[in-house]
C-alpha cells in the first residue's frame, strides 16, 4: 500500500471528504475566512515525506511596497505557528504546509497535521496585505 493510499484511508476513519487525483489528496474547506479553501497531500517520489500544501497567490502579484512586510510576517508567524510553516515554494507562490516523515501515521496525527494548516490558512487571511 502506498503512503497516499495509507493516508487516504485514515482521512476516511476520521470522516476528512478529499478527492484524488492519481498520487494526490485533495481537501476542500470552508472556514471563517474562505468559502473553498484547497488542501493538498503528496508524497515525494520514495514516500519518505508527506507534504499538506495549501497554496496561495504567486509573491509577486502582492503589491511591490507590501511584499516585504508580508514576507516578515508570514516569518513570524511560522516560528509561532505549531507544527506549520508559511513559505514561498520554487514557483514564487505563497504557500502554507506542513511536512511529516513519519510513515506510520494514525488518523488522529493526520487530522492534526489538517487542521493546523487549515487554521494556519486563516491567520494567512489575516497578515495577508489588501
């Protein structure tokens, strides 16, 4: 059993609606601040590492005179948040994940690492510039 298939029967244990996409989980949410809040699960290519991803907007398409506070913030708030970082992926896009090797997940580990992220997405909302 792959790690995907490993992690896609604990979000079925724990009641977590996902769709797939060959070796991608797919998570839509609804929270205080978004209607369709995408959130995504893979693995890298020897399943050592299981990424949960929500991407954002490209850094760049924040105004020129914002991105630097942003950046600052999205810093601060990855030392403050619990097991999730605030990052900016190879393709310039701002991205919330959180990253386990632990290959032998339980389905209350997974529905923790979610729903990190998801609250982490929404304090994003709140440090994200107008």
């Amino acid at each position: 059993m792959s790690n995907i298939d490993h992690i896609a029967s604990l979000l079925e244990q724990v009641d977590i609606k996902f769709e797939r996409d060959e070796d991608v989980l797919m998570m839509r949410w609804k929270t205080d601040h978004f209607d369709d809040l995408k959130i995504k699960i893979a693995a890298n290519k020897d399943e050592s590492w299981t990424y949960i991803v929500a991407p954002f907007t490209n850094f760049y398409q924040v105004e020129e005179t914002k991105r630097m506070k942003l950046a600052y913030e999205m810093l601060k708030e990855s030392w403050k948040a619990n097991g999730v970082k605030f990052a900016i992926d190879d393709d310039d896009d701002i991205i919330v994940i959180a990253e386990t090797n632990d290959t032998d997940l339980t389905a209350d580990e997974i529905k923790t690492l979610v729903s990190h992220v998801v609250h982490a997405c929404d304090t994003l909302w709140g440090i994200y510039p107008e």
